[in-house]
C-alpha cells in the first residue's frame, strides 16, 4: 500500500540560528501523554524554537511562525506552555479574541489532565472569561499560565519568564508597548509569535515588521518560519496546497480546502498559501514603487483586446477612463486615457470605445453606470458593459495592488496618472474591511486610479488566448 501523501514539513522559508541542543523533544514528549500526538512538522518547529546554548538559555529569544489556516500552528504555543508551567515558568498566553484564549485555557487543561495530571493536586484552574488562569501546585514553584484578551493596557505590572502570542497578525504597536516589558525580568525569557500573514482587515503591524526584520537579519537572537508561495498564485492547484500546507494529510484534506475557496483570489492566496503581500495593505502606492514599473515600449499580445474602466468619481464632478491589455509576458498594461467633467456628456467615452474596438469596460459610479450603458447600447458599441457591484469593487482594488507590487503591472508612467497614484490614500468601502481611494492631494484626481484599477481587473479576469504573436506597441 502506497503511503499517503502528506503537506510539506519543512518550512518554505526560514531563519533559524545555529544550535546543537534543544527542549523541543522534552516538550513534545509532555504533550503526546495526552490523546493528542505533534505532527513531524510540529515537532521540527519546537526543536527549533526551544534550542539551548550551553547555559540552558534560549538561542532564540523571540520566534515568529506564520502557516496558512487551519493546519494546528497554536497547538505549538499550547505544547510550549505545557513545557512552561511543568518547569517552574510564568507563561502568559495572549490572543487577539477573547474566544482564542480562552479555547487555549481549555485545551490546556484538557491535555493536563488527558497526559495524568490531576485537577487540585497538582494544578488548579480559575475560570473567568478573558482572565483564565492555571496555577501549578507542584513543587511551590511559583509556575501559572495565565490567559488574556490582549489590550493597550494588559500585562502591566506583572511579570512573566514567557509570552506566548497568538493571532499575531493582529497584535498592534500599542499593545506591544505594554506587553514586550512583561518578560523583562525573566533570567531567560522568550517571546513567541504565531499567525497568518496579515490581510487588508488586519489591525496587526507587529507581526509583519518582526517577519521583514528578521529575514533581512536585522533581528538579533530571533528565529522566524513561515510556509508560503512567493507571488499571487492559483488557489485551486492542489500542488499550492502541499506546498504550503503541513498539516495536508494529517488533519486537512484536499476536499475540505477545496469546498473552502471562494472567489476572492488574493485572499484565498494569503489564507490558505501563506502568500505575504509585498506592500501594506493600509498604506497609499509610493512614487518610488509606481516607478518601478514603468516600462517605455511594452510588446503587447494579439490579436489586441482592449479592455476599459470607467469611473465617476465620489468626491468631484468628474469622469475617467483608462484602459487595460495584455502584453506578450503576460503582464498588464495600463493607461489612463482621459479624465473629464461630467457635464459633458458620454460623448467623448461612447467615441473612443467605437473607435478602438473595446472587449469589455467596466463602469462604476451610482447614478451614472446605467446612463452610459444605455447611451452604449443606442450608438451601437459592440462591447460588453460590467457594472461591478461592492464587493466587486473591493476585489478589484485588492487585486491591482498584489498584482503591481508583484510585478504583474507595468505603465508608462504618465504624469497625470503618477501623480493620482502617488498621492492617494485607502478609504473603507462595504461593510467587510474592503477600500478604495481617496485622494490626499488637491487637484488630484483619484477616479484615475480607479478606472486604471476597473480596466485591470476585467482584463485580469478574462482569460488571454493561448496562440499568441507579438507586436511592439
């Protein structure tokens, strides 16, 4: 019988300091007691994470994990505080919800007491929902593990050898002021950090800054691992999934990740293939980065399809459209074309769409979307007219970021465009942490950016011709 196939062990990407000794086995060994066994990957990572030098200190004085959903990376934090609170140690565990820790404070008392230790003898547990609390009656060592929602002002005050951080992607700069001193007095103290990679509703800036610093070596005693894809991929290619997905044959299986997808491309990559955008998803394009992707001459495929967005802009009186291709490396093009004010009429849009034989135009804007559709269909444009809806709206803001700062978009770096693009900000649009634009800058007008970004995603969304030639546009 042919054995079956199982998720990636090994981190795709990882930075972990030299050592010749580790607790991870010792902490494993307390853990599989219970009904629970760590998975092959579980246990490399707690090697990893509880190397020793030869004083017993820790190699790594903080470690930060980030694996896609549902694969079992807090179970490393309960088997790590286990270890804790059986070796005389303080260990705070903190979550983003309150739900998180307290499941933490449950499951640790479930594996207490399934590996044979005993409730009131030699530990006692004190339930109070947010503040939960284990204390270890053993050997008077002083050992607990308590359980907090973390807030601006948790942790204050008191004193811990461990802080075992769940839900990292949503740990802030604020609540790390007032939790990175609650380990300080420790003799050995260690920081753990475990999540997913953050997404556009994320509150979290810790968690990204301490990845970016660390793999660049800047982090001094500090590990990192993550198992992740590179760049916006396939979501539905099964090959993705074992890639980056550890615990795929274990507790995850092909049918259950599948029924999972959705629609949304980019959040499908960042939650179940670790993909880590190349840019903050709260932060306006910088003119350096919209310059990266200028190209002067883009060889364009064909035949020539042509792809428009049309956007009526929020905040001004005004039009704009821009236009979408394909080039012969599969990147994009795009262009802004012009920007108008509305008093004068569809005239001008209804023109150049005849004129250049346009595939699909995306149009958005309340009050106006149908109005040129209509105007479209009685002057005999052949094209098909999209009138996204919110969310549709949303997708394409996401995917015009994560596909220019993955390189997947080139221009030719109009100044009017530049200009839009480098001083334009994110506002909250829909009811689910979605953005568009807003401009930041007086004069500029940010529906540039969003029909650039309504043309690329419907040439994004249609699939290019597989024979191909080039043409040098």
């Amino acid at each position: 019988m042919l054995d079956k196939r199982v998720g990636r062990q090994e981190p795709t990407l990882s930075v972990v300091l030299p050592y010749s000794d580790s607790l991870g086995e010792e902490a494993c060994e307390i853990y599989n007691k219970s009904r629970r066994h760590t998975m092959p990957w579980q246990e490399l990572m707690l090697e990893d994470i509880m190397a020793v030098d030869e004083n017993g200190l820790w190699i790594h004085m903080k470690f930060g994990w980030s694996i896609p959903r549902r694969n079992g990376k807090s179970e490393i934090l309960i088997v790590r505080a286990l270890w804790g609170i059986t070796h005389g140690r303080r260990v705070l565990y903190t979550a983003h919800r309150t739900t998180t820790s307290t499941s933490a404070w449950d499951k640790c008392v479930a594996r207490l007491t399934e590996a044979g230790y005993i409730e009131d003898i030699d530990f006692k547990t004190y339930k109070t929902r947010g503040t939960e609390q284990i204390v270890w009656l053993k050997d008077n060592s002083g050992a607990l593990i308590n359980f907090r929602t973390r807030s601006s002002k948790g942790g204050l005050g008191e004193g811990y050898d461990d802080h075992l951080c769940d839900e990292a992607q949503e740990y802030t700069s604020d609540q790390e002021s007032a939790l990175k001193y609650v380990v300080t007095d420790s003799p050995n103290p260690q920081t753990l950090m475990c999540g997913t990679p953050t997404t556009a509703v994320s509150s979290g800036t810790v968690f990204p800054k301490y990845r970016q610093k660390t793999l660049c070596g800047k982090n001094i005693n500090s590990g990192w691992a993550e198992w992740s894809i590179p760049k916006l991929s396939d979501a539905y290619d099964p090959e993705l999934w074992y890639y980056t997905n550890p615990s795929l044959g274990y507790i995850l299986s092909e049918r259950t990740i599948r029924d999972e997808l959705g629609d949304d491309q980019v959040d499908d990559n960042i939650q179940r293939l670790g993909l880590w955008l190349a840019y903050s998803q709260k932060s306006a394009i910088s003119l350096n980065e919209w310059k990266n992707y200028i190209v002067e001459k883009p060889e364009l495929r064909t035949p020539t399809k042509l792809f428009f967005g049309v956007k009526y802009a929020k905040s001004t009186s005004n039009v704009s459209l821009s236009v979408a291709v394909r080039t012969s490396d599969n990147r994009i093009f795009v262009e802004a074309i012009d920007c108008r004010p509305t008093r004068d009429g569809n005239s001008w849009i209804i023109a150049y769409l005849l004129a250049n034989s346009a595939e699909k135009v995306a149009i958005d804007g309340a009050g106006n979307q149908n109005i040129l559709e209509k105007e479209m269909k009685d002057a005999g444009v052949k094209c098909k007219a999209i009138l996204p809806k919110v969310s549709d709206v949303i997708e394409a803001n996401t995917l015009f970021e994560a596909q220019l700062f993955g390189g997947q978009i080139c221009h030719s770096g109009q100044p009017a465009l530049t200009q839009a693009v480098s001083n334009c900000e994110h506002r909250a649009i829909g009811s689910s942490g979605g953005f568009g634009y807003a401009s930041i800058l007086e004069g500029a007008d940010v529906s540039l950016v969003e029909s650039v970004s309504l043309a690329h995603w419907i040439c994004s969304s249609t699939k290019p011709e597989e024979k191909e030639q080039i043409i040098v546009y």
